[in-house]
C-alpha cells in the first residue's frame, strides 16, 4: 500500500526531524561536508525549526504536508511565501521572475521513491495557479527531473548556499490557470 499524505501536526515534528536529517544523510552525503550532516546537533536543530512551523506559523503562511506509511512518517514537504533568492545568473540587474510560492522543503526516504509519494507530497503543498520556485541542489538529477516532470525550468539562476556550501540551481513553474 502507498503511503497516505495528510497535514502535520505539533506532535510530528520529532518525527519530520528524523526524515529531514535521514533523507539528508541519504541524499547529500558527498555533496555536502560531512561535518554538516555529522554535526551532533543537526537533528535537535531540525526538531526545533519543525516545533517552530507547526506550532508558531501563520497557518496561511506555510503549507506542510508528511508523508504516512504503516504510521511512520515517510515523507515531508512546505511550500510558503517567497524570499528575495539573490542575483540572477550572471550577476546582471535585471529582475528575478516573481513566484507567488516557493517550495522549501520535499524529501522522502529512498524505500518509498516510486510510489507517487513524492508527487502527492508537491500535490498537497502547491497550487497549480501559483508560480512557484524552489532550489535544487546541483548534481541532484532524479530531483531535477522529478521537478522537470512537474513543469519546473531552471531559469538560470545558481548559488552557492552559504550554509552547506552546495550549489544550487532555482527552478520556477508558471502558474497555470
């Protein structure tokens, strides 16, 4: 059986935590310095910043959506209002494109990758209307194309995270009427 998306509440966000650094370790070990995700205090941090969104953000604020198998949570996502991104590519002036939403957050352990999980997840986040962007780290080419898949162009935009040291590229998605 896939797993079942539903909305978060206060009493998950040990476990969100938990996905969060897990799917991190999965994903980003060798794109990412090993004192990161080693840091003892890296699920402590993560469990404080889950407490925080699902106990003190404005509900309209930001979307979060965890991801349930066999009552075990499997699979996160957040999408909420946009922040200023940095320069476009290039270092130019011209003007980012405008998004309505931005996707912060959309991880899933590797077990349950091609069960439409992470798709459900985008789903339950997003609003098709909205243009959204995210970050994709780069390399990442299964995340890449899952966000492909879904409309998401690289719009030339790159950084270099200044936390984690990873290079990522922005991707937006029009909203569609």
């Amino acid at each position: 059986m896939a797993p079942t998306v539903r909305r978060p509440v206060p009493a998950d966000a040990a476990a969100m935590a938990r996905v969060h650094v897990d799917t991190w370790l999965e994903t980003y070990r060798g794109i990412m310095p090993d004192k990161l995700l080693d840091a003892p205090d890296f699920i402590d941090r993560r469990r404080q910043m889950w407490t925080n969104i699902l106990t003190e953000a404005a509900p309209s604020a930001f979307i979060c959506a965890a991801a349930e198998h066999d009552g075990e949570i499997v699979g996160i996502a957040m999408s909420g209002p946009p922040q200023n991104d940095g320069e476009p590519a290039g270092g130019g002036t011209e003007a980012l494109r405008p998004e309505d939403r931005h996707l912060y957050v959309l991880y899933a352990y590797r077990s349950v990758h091609g069960t439409g999980v992470g798709q459900d997840l985008l789903d339950a986040v997003l609003d098709p209307s909205a243009t959204t962007a995210l970050w994709v780290a780069d390399p990442n080419p299964r995340a890449q194309a899952f966000y492909a898949k879904n409309g998401f162009v690289a719009d030339g935009t790159v950084k270099t995270d200044e936390y984690d040291g990873v290079r990522e590229v922005r991707m937006v998605r029009p909203g569609r009427a």
